[in-house]
C-alpha cells in the first residue's frame, strides 16, 4: 500500500486568488500590464517635470493646424478669477496674440476674421488688420453694445485649415465670422499635402504624444544620436532671413508645375470648405461675412512661369525671341513695339504667363485698360505659382454666398470702383497693395468700413447720429500714429524676404532699399534687409554692390552673425576668392553660432580651399555632428582626407578666444588648444578686427608659432602687407598668395 501524501501550504506562497491549476484570473493578465505601463508613464512624467522638461507642444506645433487636438486658444486665468482665452504659445508664429473672456459678457457681440496673412494684417499686425480697424470703428459707430473682435487669421492657412479652425472656434460663442480666405490654397495643397494625408486619428493621437515630457524627452534624445531632426530654433531667430521659419516650412516657386486636373480639384475643395464654414456657423446659430479676394494685376508680374504644354520647338524658340527682342522697348516705353512682338509670341505659346504681364503693360501704356486688364488676369491665371487667388475663385466665393444666403462683401469690385475714380481704370496695383496679395493699410480700412456697412445694411450695426467721415478720420489718425517708420521698415523688409524666396530678385532689393532707409537705429531691420539686398545683388551677378551693402551696415553693427555669414559666403565666391577674409569671418560664425552647421561647414571649406586640411577637418566633422545630412561638408571631407597622409587630427573643434572692444564690437579672436600645463596654444587662424568691423590682420598659427600667411589691412579695407612664415620665420623668398 503507497504512503499516504500529506500536502502542505507553503508560507511563501501568495494569497493572491487563483484557478485550480495556480493560473493567473484572465481580468488581472489583462489589467496588470496597462497598469504597470501607466504607472512607469505617470512616473517618467514626473522625474521629468523634476528636470525642467516641458512638453513639445507648449512651444511648437507639429500639425500647423491640421491636429484638431492643438487649439489656437488655450484658458488663462485673469483678475477676479475671470477665465480668458488666449493664443496657444505654440502658435505665435502664425497667430496675432489674442485675448478674450471665455465667457461672454451679456449684451456683448463676438465676431471671428478668418483667413491667412491679409485677415492676420502681414507685413503688419493685428493692429493695422481689417479687424484692428474694425475693432476700433464698430464702438465708435455703435455704443448700444459691447463689440470683441478677435482676429483669428493664420499665415499660410487655405481655406482647409480655416474650415477645421472653425471647429474649435464655435465653442467660443461666436456671433458673426469674417472670412477673407482663397490665396493660399496652392501654397497650402503643395506645401502640406502629404500632412494633409495623414489620417486624422493619427495626427491627433501623434498631437496627444506631443502634450507629454517624455516625448519631448525621447526628441531631444533622438536629436542627439542624429536620428530626428533638430528644429535649430535659436538659429532660426538669430538668420531671421536666411531661415525664416515659416518661408521654410513653404516649398520654392520652383516646385510648382502646371496641373491642370489639380488646380480643379483645388477649386472644388475651395467651393466645399467655403460651404463646411457656413454649416459650422450655422450649428451654433453665427452669421457669415464672406469677402471676395482681391490681389495685385498691375504692378505684380507672375511668380513662374511656363511654356505652353507639347509646344513645338520652333515656336518655343521664336517666342523666346520675340520676348528678349521686347525687353528694348520696355525700357523706351514704346508700347506699340511691343504689342508688335509679343502679340505674334502668344500666339505661338498662348500659355506662357510673363507674355501676358508684358503684353498687359503695353495695353495699359497705350490706354487700352479693357485689354489691359484682361490680359493682366490671363498673366495671373496663369502664373503656375498662383499665390494669388485666380479669377474661377472670386466667382465660387460669389456662388456660395448667394447659395447658402449668407453676407458678401465684393472686396475686388470695391477696389476697382475706387481705382476707377482716382486713376481712370479699374486694374488693381500698388495703390492699394504692398505685395501681391497684402493690402496697404488704407486699403484695410476700406474694407473695415465696409464691412460695417455691409454689417449696418442687415442690421447688426445701427450707427449713431456722429457716424460719419470725421469720427472714421479720429480712428484712422489714432491707428496710423501707432505706426511709425521702424515699422514700416520691418514690414518692408518682411515683404523683401518673400519676394526673395519666390525669385523676384529686383522686387526683393526694392523693398529692402526701402527699408533700409526707413530702419534709422533699428539693428534688426537693417541686417534683415541688408541680408535680402545683398543675396538680390549676388543672383543678379553684382557681387561689388552687394559687399558694399553688408560693408556698410556691419560698420553699424559689426557684431552681426547674419552679415559676417553673408559676408563669408560671398567671399568664398569664385569671383572673389578672398579666403582668409572669408575664414576670419565664418570663424566668427562659428563661435556666436556653435550649433548652425553651415557655420562649421563653410569655415571648413574656407580652410581645406587654402590647404590647410589638418584646421578644416574638426569643423567638417562638427557640422556633420550637428547635421548629418550637410553634403557640402561631406564632399569637402572627402576631398581632404587622402591629404591628411596618415595623420590624425582630433575630430573635436578647436577652442576659440574672443575677445571684444568697449563697443562690444569684436575685437580679436584665435583658435588653439590648451597644452598639459593648461597654457592655450595658438593653432589655426588668429584675425584681429578694427571697430568698423573690418578685418585688421589674419595670422596663421601652427602650435604656438606662426606658419603661413600674415595680412593686414587698412581700416577701409585696402591691403597693407603681406608676409608668408615658416614655423616662426619670415620667408622673405616667397610672396604670399
């Protein structure tokens, strides 16, 4: 007989509850792991916040807008406890800053300006916007209410995204949207498509992520191992011009093709977003303003253009003819010559936007303003980079309108009527436009009065008895005066920088000449606008005036690293080949600049063109630490690396020494390293700068001594010496070169 088995509990066994067979229940195997992720999640976050890290989309928005989960407006809290709506921090750099109670107070009237740059007032602010007029005409019109007006345009934004902003904003009490939308729907359909695409679930899902501090976390641990890219934001503020956040975010004219089939489908997307924001207004009870857009025919030739599609190669080339053969004609104003020429190259590529322009100017030499503006519309319809709304989008606003019976106001016909008067033709220009599609500020308060009275003629607005001309000339003087000339010129030089990254070359220096003379003590300005003069003048082959310009406006602020980058560019230029000028310069770059790795790769290229392989190899191999995708630092690297013959130079950058003047202007600076001792050795390039920003002297170092090149300069610029030395000893046998 088998001895009995006695079983005994173990003291170490859990009491956790479980089947016969000792298996888990099924709803802890299901909760148990979430939990536990949660808790790590919840805990990260929290050692997070202890290291000072904040969640991404506090400072940026990933979506621009297409994310429904990053609103525009966020709740602040104010005085007495009052919760206000304010402009999300991450959207700063597309949105005016706003405010207003989330609450409404009774007897108050809200109205919402939708759009992109004109609602949003470029190259102003809110504050010289149709709405900053209508903010200030409407109580001074009507007292029997409390008026908000709240601009809520975003530069950039299409009709798409202004539809999906109306999402948020009709949880916001709305009474009455202004919606001034049609320029950007090209941009927005190139620019954005394939974030467009993306499905919205995992937009707002990649969005929620974004709220989080392990997120920004794991980016900021991505960026380091050169697995996500790093926005670079102080570098994006300090090259306000050459990296211009928003123009870069913005794909060039020369993306853009003919597409026929495409901008058809851009036209009935329009028609739908138009007709999605009066659904929405609707919902909640709002009204609806649609205004037409209106855009620059005369004074604005097409962005690109392109030959007429299968043209045959004959005609192609006879058209280009008759074109170069008109520019002589231009220029004497012989209108009738011409129409001669460019009447015959039409025919021959009837779809070649610049022929129109052209021909549209001749009309209007002539007097021929019928013609004239035809053919002036021809030109911008087919601009085959229409950052201007075309004719068929004037008509589908219109349509809309009259279909859904909501308020229109015809801000083109409203122009033209003007136009009419003053100049003896209805073809829309300079007069009212800055651009090709801003307004003047005048031309915003046109259309801020007659929206009142478009508001008046439904009754939303009932004027009191001092309504009239003289309280709208009070307003006009008390916003007109907040504008002075440092403004003007920012919003010049604002306007130059498109027109640079479109490739209107002449336009771009026009306007930055303007305002440079307007920008008087105003650094910001003048490097921003010298910056744009100087690139227009290189891409119009005239390298002298361009250095002559950053000359003079680095004697005013000799500090700055966007001109001394600039500057370095040009003079690493085949038409200059001033290398150690342009070394001494990018050197300086680098170290106001350590983390731009175009700073790093250009004084590299600088250094590796004058032989001195062993000095360009650490900035080479930074500038591909900072950015691994710099080819231009790759190829140089490439092409120095047989000359290195077997040494081994430290990949880390040189120390650098700056030194400044009481001016803070820069002074001296070196490159070298520290011995075992901690003594700083010389080792590379020593420049030394008069006050003016000049470069004074350039001296090539090699471990302590000077070896190689010795210039100096006159504070003007002009050559005063050059010596060549050999470990310390001046080779009185060679000539520098």
């Amino acid at each position: 007989m088998p001895k009995k088995q006695h079983r005994y509990d173990s003291p170490l066994k859990s009491n956790t509850p479980s089947d016969a067979s000792g298996r888990i229940p099924l709803w802890q195997a299901l909760v148990l792991p979430p939990a536990a992720i949660l808790l790590f999640f919840f805990l990260l976050e929290g050692g997070l916040t202890l290291f000072g890290f904040k969640p991404a989309l506090q400072t940026e928005d990933p979506f621009v807008g297409f994310a429904s989960n990053a609103p525009l407006f966020v709740p602040v809290p104010g005085a007495n406890g009052k919760q206000f709506l304010t402009t999300a921090p991450n959207k700063k750099d597309y949105f005016n800053r706003q405010s207003f109670p989330q609450e409404k107070e009774p007897g108050t009237y809200r109205i919402f300006c939708l759009g992109g740059s004109t609602t949003y007032g470029r190259p102003y602010d809110d504050a010289t916007s149709f709405a900053g007029w209508l903010r200030e005409l409407l109580p001074a019109a009507d007292r029997s209410r409390k008026w908000e007006v709240i601009n809520a345009g975003g530069i950039s934004y299409a009709s798409y995204r202004v539809a999906h902003l109306m999402e948020e904003l009709i949880h916001y009490q709305p009474d009455l949207f202004i919606i001034y939308t049609g320029h950007n729907e090209f941009l927005e359909e190139r620019t954005y498509r394939k974030l467009r695409d993306i499905p919205p679930l995992v937009r707002s899902a990649a969005s929620l992520l974004a709220q989080t501090r392990t997120w920004s976390a794991m980016s900021t641990g991505l960026q380091k191992l050169h697995i996500y890219p790093k926005a670079e934001k102080e570098d994006r503020i300090n090259l306000a011009v050459e990296v211009d956040t928003i123009l870069d975010q913005s794909v060039g004219p020369e993306r853009y093709t003919r597409d026929d089939s495409l901008q058809e489908n851009i036209l009935q997307h329009y028609r739908i977003s138009l007709e999605r924001m009066v659904l929405l207004a609707r919902s909640i009870g709002a009204q609806v303003i649609f205004v037409t857009p209106a855009s620059n025919l005369k004074d604005c030739s097409p962005f690109k253009s392109q030959h007429t599609d299968n043209i045959d190669k004959a005609d192609l080339q006879r058209s280009e003819e008759l074109l170069a053969m008109s520019i002589p004609f231009a220029w004497e104003k012989e209108w009738g010559g011409i129409l001669q020429l460019l009447d015959e190259a039409a025919v021959l590529d009837p779809r070649f936007a610049e022929l129109h322009y052209r021909r549209g100017q001749a009309f209007l030499g002539l007097g021929l303003y019928n013609e004239a503006k035809e053919t002036l519309r021809l030109a911008r319809d087919e601009d085959v980079c229409p950052l201007r709304a075309l004719t068929p989008m004037r008509s589908i606003v219109t349509e809309v309108a009259r279909e859904q019976g909501v308020m229109l106001l015809d801000f083109e016909d409203l122009l033209q009527q003007r136009m009419q008067d003053t100049q003896g033709y209805a073809i829309l220009g300079q007069e009212y436009f800055l651009d090709h599609v801003h307004p003047t500020i005048e031309a915003h308060k046109i259309l801020a009065v007659a929206l009142l009275q478009t508001m008046a003629s439904q009754g939303l607005v009932q004027p009191g008895p001092g309504w009239g001309e003289e309280t709208i000339g009070a307003v006009a003087a008390r916003i007109e005066g907040g504008v002075d000339q440092e403004t003007h010129g920012r919003a010049l030089a604002n306007l130059a920088r498109v027109f640079l990254w479109a490739g209107k070359n002449e336009d771009a220096a026009r306007l930055a000449r303007q305002a440079l003379d307007m920008a008087g003590d105003n650094q910001e300005v003048a490097i921003n606008a010298t910056s744009t003069v100087a690139t227009a003048y290189m891409r119009d082959n005239q390298p002298k005036r361009a250095l002559q310009q950053i000359y003079s406006s680095i004697a005013k602020a000799p500090g700055s690293v966007e001109l001394r980058l600039k500057l370095g560019q040009i003079l690493l230029e085949r038409r200059f080949r001033k290398l150690e000028e342009a070394a001494a310069n990018l050197l300086l770059v680098t170290r106001l600049m350590p983390y731009y790795d175009w700073g790093h790769a250009l004084f590299g290229i600088a250094m590796a063109e004058r032989g001195r392989a062993v000095i360009a190899y650490p900035s080479l191999m930074q500038a591909l630490r900072l950015n691994p995708n710099n080819s231009a630092a790759r190829q140089k690297l490439a092409q120095i690396n047989p000359l290195l013959r077997g040494q081994e130079p430290s990949p880390q950058p040189l120390f650098i020494q700056l030194d400044y003047y009481p001016s803070a202007a820069p002074r001296m600076l070196v490159q070298g390293h520290r011995n075992t001792s901690g003594h700083f050795i010389p080792h590379g390039i020593k420049a030394e700068f008069y006050e003016n920003g000049r470069l004074k002297r350039f001296t090539d170092y090699e471990e302590g001594v000077r070896h190689g090149n010795e210039i100096t300069w006159d504070s003007d610029g002009g050559l005063l010496s050059r010596l060549v030395y050999r470990q310390g000893t001046l080779d009185k046998n060679i000539e520098s070169q």
